[in-house]
C-alpha cells in the first residue's frame, strides 16, 4: 500500500469518527423531541425523496453547469416540463 492510499484511508476513517459523533448528537435529540421517531423518519423519508426526485430531474432535463447556481438549472428542468 501507498502513502497516497494511507492518506486517503486514514482521510476517510477521519470523516467517519465525525460523522458517528453527529450521528450520535442527531439521534440524541431525536429521542429528547416528543415526537415519535416513526414519524419523524417518515417526513425526513419524504423529504429525501423529493430531493432527489429534483436532481434526478435537473440532472436529465436541466443541462446543469459545474459553475452556475443549482436554482438556474431547476428553472430550466421547470421550464422543459
């Protein structure tokens, strides 16, 4: 193995102790709201999936471009439908 394949191993492992450590913050509040947890993973599912319902959207029909801003290339996903 690499330097560069280290580093990109231990980038990685990086990323994944923070994203645990969030990942325990979020469920933590989670279980503190009144809210059921069914619930809320309900609206966050349905959230999700109108997100991305509109990438997959802007990707096919907006002709979207690394230097411009994402709402450009929804208003021409919108305006090809």
């Amino acid at each position: 193995m690499d330097r560069g394949s280290r580093q990109r191993i231990w980038k990685v492992e990086r990323l994944l102790s923070k994203t645990e450590r969030l990942l325990a913050a979020v469920l933590t509040k989670l279980e503190e709201s009144r809210v059921p947890l069914e619930v809320q993973l309900k609206v966050i599912r349905e959230s999700v999936r109108h997100h991305a319902t509109a990438v997959a959207a802007i990707v096919i029909s907006g002709e979207p471009k690394i230097d411009e801003p994402l709402v450009r290339a929804w208003e021409r996903t919108l305006a090809h439908h």
